[in-house]
C-alpha cells in the first residue's frame, strides 16, 4: 500500500485502488481529514524548528540528493530502500494517467533539475541575491536601512494535480527555505508525491518537515483552509473554492496565448506547435488560444499549425516516441469529444483523420486537434488551440488573461502583455524551448512565505 508520509510512513485502516489503463495498479491509503490537523501541528511545530537548525548550504544539498535519488541515480542504501526502481514509478505514472512515457521521463527530470538547482531559484527570490538572508535574515539597503527577510509563515500546504510532475519542485523548494509543506496529491497519481517525500527523507530532510496525505477532495480542502498559507492545483472547479482566499494561491486552468501582429515564419510555427503538443497538451504552459490580429491571417495561421500537429505520434503510451496522451476513464474523453463539437468552428485538422476520438494501442485518444473559431476556447487535456482573430484595438482587455502569453510581431502588444494583471508570464518572438524554475510560477514563493520588515539591532 502507499502510505501516508507524516513524520515517517503510516499505513490507514482506508485505503483506494488506483485505477490505469489496463487494471487497477496500486492501493493508496486514505488520510483522515483529522490527519490534517496533527499534520500541520507537527509541521509548525517541530518541523520549522528542524528547518532552521540545518545550515542552508547543507539544505541544498540535500534537496540536490533529493533530485538525483528520484530519478532512480546514486549507489542504493538503507535509507533508499523504499524507492521502487524509476522505471516500475514512470510506468504506474503513463498507466493512471495516460501521460506518455517520454513525457513523463522529461518532467521527473525537470522536477529533480529543480531539487539540484534550488540555490538559484532562492537567489533570484532573494531581496540581495544572495542565500545568507534565509539563514541570518538582516541585511542592509543603501547603507542605513536596516531590513529582515523574515518568514510569514510556518507551513506551506497544497492541494497537488495529476497533469505533470514537474509541478511538485514548486511546493518542494519551499523546504529550501526553512518552511515546512504539507501536501494532498491527486487521487490519479499519488505516486509523484510519495516518491519526492521518499526521495526527500532519504536525502536527511527531516521528517517532521514533510508530509503527504492520500485522500478525497476534502483532504486537500482541508489543508488549503487550515495551512498558514497554501496552493491549490487543478481545473476551475478544483480551485474555485480558493479564488477569493487570499492566503490560497490558485493555479488553473492556465489557457495559456499566443498573439500574433503578422504572418508567422516556419521557426515561430514551430514553436507554436510546440506549445500546443508539449507536456502531452496537459500543462497549465501549453498553448490553448492562438489570436491573429494586425496583418495576420488567422485562417493560414491555423493551417500551418494543423501541418505540424499532424506529426504527432498517437502510438503506445510506454513508447518514448508517442506524443498524444491517453484517457483512463473512456467517457471523460467523449464528453471532450462532444463539447468541442457543440463549439462553432471549423476543424482544420479533421482533413488528416476520420474521427478525432480514436482507440490505440488500448486507450481512448484524442487526436490534436486545431479549431478555427470566433471564440476563445477553453482548454481540454490533450493538444487542442483554437486560433481565432481579434481587433488589436480591444487587445489585450479582450482576452480573460491568462498564465502564459507569446507575443509575435507587435512590440507594443508585447510591453502591454508585460504590464496588464492579468497576464503572469510573457514571451516574445516565439514560445519558450523550456522551463526555468528561476522563473516564477505566476509569483515567487517568497512573495508569500517571506516578507521584508525593519529590523535595526542594537
């Protein structure tokens, strides 16, 4: 079974089968929501105390460990011994979630670069660049000011999704800043997070620091409402209850742009289809509304991005080779089916195929899929855009936001995305080749576990 994780493992009188592709693939405990309360007690507690009692240097090294040992790397040990083979963790993960297997290898890497590189995530939150002020918080501006990067909190808890793993080194670089976490994975794919918190104590993180709790939706509500401060992951209605919170940060759904003031040119295509096809069209950075505006055309816009995706491998999903993901639950993919349907618009893309719900190499699929429409889109999990035309004038007030924007050939456009609240992250010329967790997730996690204050010392 797999256990909860709170200040050590703990199997549960209640335990779930986690369902996959082919058969049920794992038993999962059940953390009582009562588990939540003791969970954070310990957390605030012990676990802050146990943070600020390891040098940060030494912290980072262990979270650096931490990354190397959940990629299967390192000599085994004692300590590693509840650390299934990498392979037997990626196949559970492409088995109950339907993320290809190539993709799910590149987001466990990209979850351990973002353990091995913490140091300079936490230099770039830093208010002097530097790491010293997590460990003696005084500093000094313009000679006179004495200030303090102190914490504002004394846990972190988060309600994690099941779209990519690479989302668990946001909550896991808190750690490397003296705070505590305290997770609820999803019910799809427990198996990220018991294996970081394996890797992590493995590694000399100190147990009353870290803790993931298995459980229903409650769970993870509860650890929102009752942590100092907390992130909830997932899709509108997953986060709804969180909007107005404001010691909640909200993450979804991303329905992620791309503005374009002219004709794009082969390599910007390329990029755009990259946005569109990577992370298997499930990550919050994947591209769900393409908007022609200027000198334009939406309609060879959406050809040239149709022409690209036609290249995507809908083969096994443990093959490193297979780009389109696939649904455990067959009916959550006709309901997909049916709702891009009802949406007025053309479908470029249905030129290349019969039917876009097919079945392969036993799984339902959703073929990429390209709309031409006058709406904007919501987004789906699989590699779908719809690529509309607006007015440059109304933009970009016309477009709800969204947590990434690309901007091709309008300068102006460009520094407005820049500007406006709405828009977390802004690219020009091109969607990015790849993530950099120096970057911020919407915002730091310093904006919200730390604060600056003044501090003038005798």
């Amino acid at each position: 079974m797999l256990p909860v994780v709170s200040d050590g493992e703990r199997e549960t009188v209640r335990s779930t089968t986690v369902e996959g592709t082919d058969g049920p693939v794992a038993e999962a405990a059940r953390a009582p929501t009562v588990r939540v309360h003791d969970a954070l007690s310990i957390a605030r507690e012990a676990g802050f105390d146990a943070l600020a009692d390891v040098p940060i240097a030494e912290l980072l090294d262990r979270l650096a460990t931490a990354g190397a040992l959940f990629l299967g790397e390192g000599a085994p040990s004692a300590s590693t011994d509840s650390l299934e083979p990498f392979e037997t963790y990626r196949r559970r993960v492409t088995e109950t979630t339907g993320l290809p297997a190539g993709w799910v290898r590149t987001s466990a890497h990209w979850l351990a670069v973002g353990l091995r590189h913490a140091a300079e995530s936490l230099r770039a939150q830093s208010p002097t660049g530097e790491l010293d002020v997590y460990g003696d918080p005084t500093y000094t501006r313009e000679t006179t000011v004495g200030l303090a990067f102190t914490p504002r909190v004394r846990a972190l808890g988060a309600s994690m999704p099941a779209n990519d793993p690479t989302v668990y080194a946001w909550p896991a670089l808190a750690l490397g800043m003296r705070i505590p976490i305290v997770l609820r994975p999803s019910d799809r794919e427990p198996f990220t997070a018991i294996r970081l918190a394996r890797a992590l104590l493995a590694a000399g993180i100190p147990p009353t620091a870290v803790h993931v709790l298995p459980g229903d939706r409650a769970v993870g509500e509860t650890i929102c409402r009752e942590a100092d401060h907390a992130l909830a992951f997932g899709g509108a209605e997953a986060v709804a209850p969180f909007r107005d919170d404001p010691t909640v940060e909200t993450y979804g759904p991303g329905e992620s742009i791309a503005i374009l003031g002219r004709d794009p040119t082969d390599r910007e295509l390329d990029t755009l289809a990259r946005g569109v096809r990577r992370a298997g069209g499930r990550a919050c950075f994947n591209l769900t509304r393409i908007v022609a505006t200027g000198d334009c055309d939406p309609d060879a816009l959406a050809e040239g991005v149709a022409d690209r995706l036609a290249e995507a491998d809908a083969g096994p999903l443990h093959d490193e080779r297979t780009d389109v993901p696939g649904f455990v639950d067959r009916e959550a993919a006709v309901r997909i089916d049916d709702a891009i349907t009802a949406i007025d618009g053309t479908d470029v893309t249905a030129a290349d195929r019969e039917t876009r719900l097919v079945e392969r190499a036993g799984a339902a699929r959703l073929l990429p899929t390209v709309l031409r429409t006058d709406e904007l889109v919501p987004e789906f999990p699989f590699p779908f855009v719809g690529v509309t035309e607006r007015e440059r004038s109304a933009l970009p007030d016309c477009l709800e936001g969204a947590y990434l924007a690309v901007a091709i050939g309008d300068d102006d456009l460009e520094r407005r995305l820049v500007r406006s609240p709405a828009f977390r992250k802004v690219y020009g010329g091109g969607y990015p080749a790849s993530v950099d967790l120096r970057e911020t997730h919407e915002t730091y996690l310093a904006s919200f576990l730390y604060e600056t204050t003044t501090y003038d010392p005798a």
